[in-house]
C-alpha cells in the first residue's frame, strides 16, 4: 500500500472487513516484499476520483491475496472503497466510466433474530424501533436514522471496527481480545458474525427515517 493510502486510513476501511468476511488477516506494509501490492501493474480493482486507476498486481501463487482479490471485486468490497470518506467525501470509485452498475443487496441474515438481537445488544445506547422508542443515550443516531443513510449495510456489517464500538465490543474470531491491563467501563457487547448478519437483515426491514434536505457546506 502507498504511504498515501495509509495516510489516509484506507487500509483501516478495507481490512477489518476483509478481515470479517474471510477470517485472513492482511499486514500492510509501505515497501519491501510483499504477496501482492496496489500500483500501475495488475487486475483493475478501483480508481481514485479524478485521478489515477489502482491495480492490484498478485506476485506470489498466495490462495489469500487471490482471495482479496476477488473480494475487492464484490459487491461487499465495492461497497467498502465506495463508502470509504476520511473526511466526508468520498476518495474511490470502482464504477468504470459509461458503465451503469446496477446493485441490488440480499440479505441472508435471519431477520427475526436480528430484531431480537438488536434490541439486547444495540438497544441500550441506541432507539432500535418502536419497542424502545424512549430508550436510547441521547445523542446516539436511531436505527431508523441510520438505515436512511446511503451506506447503511456497510456501516452495520462493519459497526464493530467503527468508534465508539471497539472500545466494548468482541466480534468472535474477528477482533482482538479486550486488553486485560484496561477495565471496561461499559458493559461489553459480545457478537457473532451470523449475530451481525441477522441484525442487518432486520435492519433492512426498518423504515429510514427521512432526514431532510441534506446539509449545504460551503
Ligand atoms: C454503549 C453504547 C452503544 C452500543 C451498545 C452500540 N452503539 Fe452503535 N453507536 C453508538 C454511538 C454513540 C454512535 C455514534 C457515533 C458517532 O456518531 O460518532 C453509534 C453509531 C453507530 C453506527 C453508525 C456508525 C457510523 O460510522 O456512522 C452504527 C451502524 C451502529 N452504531 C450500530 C450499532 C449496532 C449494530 C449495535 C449493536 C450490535 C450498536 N451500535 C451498539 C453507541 C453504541
């Protein structure tokens, strides 16, 4: 990965999910040798806006850079370099020029056990829907909210890596152990991959919440 891309915490975005998806763990590193490196060589996986293409060149026979690869190249994948803004804009696109991408998610999660789970897990610090509609911490968006965002699926595939969520929450086989040196001051929230799947198949049941006319900044 360039110096740039780090700097930028594009790594941050991509790995954790790749991470989530597939269990394999990628190491960054800026130079040296490496299975497979972002650059002008290789299969065309995103382009920055405006600028340069970004290729993926694979240099060793490794099944897990293959299959960064091919995840890159998925719906999952896009949808992360797409939804990657450092500072609220996005940086990446993977849609080619004069091609009309079509997208349309399914959602394999059991949505029954999603709402179930959203409301132990989530419902505390955030309105989940009607059945704790005055509960909630105060300025902690609504699911309703939230599913009105454009990105909605990936923020909730990828809440655990988002603040303030790692500081309390334990993906299994995914995150790191809690530091046992740190106490924590909330109670944890200790998940499963399927435990999140099934919460964004709920959530994508749930009615956004229209939230307006969007902020001019100038
Ligand atoms: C201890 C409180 C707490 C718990 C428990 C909690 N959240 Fe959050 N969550 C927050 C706060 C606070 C924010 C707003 C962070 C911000 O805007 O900076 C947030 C934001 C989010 C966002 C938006 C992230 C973004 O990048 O904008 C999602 C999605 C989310 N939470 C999902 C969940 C899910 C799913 C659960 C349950 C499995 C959960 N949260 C449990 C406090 C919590």
């Amino acid at each position: 990965m360039s110096e740039d891309m780090l700097a930028e915490g594009l790594d941050k975005q991509l790995l954790p999910r790749f991470k989530f998806k597939h269990r394999i763990t990628i190491t960054p590193v800026t130079e040296g040798d490496a299975d497979m490196a972002f650059g002008a060589e290789g299969n065309r996986v995103f382009q920055r806006i405006g600028g340069d293409v970004i290729r993926l060149d694979i240099r060793t026979e490794s099944a897990e850079a293959r299959t960064f690869l091919d995840w890159l190249k998925s719906g999952p994948g896009k949808a992360a370099i797409e939804s990657f803004k450092p500072d609220g804009t996005q940086v990446y696109t993977t849609e080619q020029a004069a091609v009309v991408v079509e997208r349309t998610e399914t959602f394999e999660g059991d949505k029954v056990d999603g709402a179930r789970l959203a409301l132990v897990h989530c419902g505390r610090c955030h309105v989940v829907d009607k059945r704790n509609r005055m509960g909630g911490i105060g300025s902690t968006p609504s699911f309703a909210a939230l599913r009105g965002r454009e990105n909605w699926s990936d923020l909730f595939r990828a809440f655990w890596a988002h603040n303030p969520h790692p500081s309390f929450t334990q993906v299994e086989g995914v995150t790191e152990p809690f530091d046992p040196n740190k106490a924590l001051h909330i109670a944890p929230v200790e998940i499963t991959m399927d435990e999140i799947e099934a919460i964004t198949a709920f959530v994508a049941t749930i009615k956004p919440k229209e939230l307006g006319r969007p902020v001019q900044a100038n």
